[in-house]
C-alpha cells in the first residue's frame, strides 16, 4: 500500500504563486503517472495534471496550461506542482493520486483509474 502525503496549500492572492508537494512512501509503478486533482465546493473532482516517473512527460487540463507546472524527484519519491497566476477560479481541495496499475496517456485523466490518493490540501484564491 502507497502512502501518498501532499503539503504547500495555503491562502494567496490572486495572481500570487503557490508549490504544493506530494511524497509518496515507496516507488510508484513506472508506468503509471502520479497525479494531482482537485476539487471544489459543490463541484467534482477534475484532472489538474500528471507526470510520469520514467519519462517526465507531462500532461495538463487546458485551463492550466502555462500557468502551472508538474515536476518529479524519483530520487526522494516527491511530486510537486508549482502554480503561478493563479485565479480564484483555481480554489479547491487538491489531491496527489497513483495507480497500482500500469495507465496510459490516453486514460490519465480518469480519477477511477487512480486507486492512492493523499489526504488533499487546500488551496484558497482570495480576489
């Protein structure tokens, strides 16, 4: 069992930054991404963004591209998400997420794919 930890929410302004961290307790499956989601009040929970341990390739939902970035540490097993310009519109719980099974790019947005999840963090986004 993955113990999957995430960290680095907070309250900002708009148009201010945020890092948020995601430490996993072992080595995830090569070949399944490890993942952030978020949701807000009232809202489901939506795909943010995905990186995959072995190759690095990335992957983001449209309303965050170049504004946040995804990036890895296979050394020390962390997954972090560096999120610029935010918007209040990004306001929301967010939740590190991996598989115990091999995912493919093609599926990277499906939560039912996902079966460790952390506890989330929050992040606010004050106008």
């Amino acid at each position: 069992q993955v113990q999957l930890v995430e960290s680095g929410g907070g309250l900002v302004q708009a148009g201010g930054s945020l890092r948020l961290s995601c430490a996993a307790s072992q080595r995830t499956l090569s070949s399944s991404p490890m993942s952030w989601f978020r949701q807000a009040p009232g809202k489901s929970r939506e795909f943010v963004a995905a990186i995959y341990m072995s190759t690095g390739n990335s992957y983001y939902r449209d309303s965050v591209k170049g504004r946040f970035a995804i990036s890895r540490d296979n050394d020390k097993n962390t997954v972090d998400l560096q999120m610029n310009s935010l918007k209040p519109e990004d306001t929301a719980v967010y939740y590190c997420a991996a598989s115990r099974s091999p995912v493919s790019r093609l599926v990277v947005a499906d939560q039912r794919l996902y079966n460790y999840w952390g506890q989330g963090t929050q992040v606010t986004v004050s106008s």
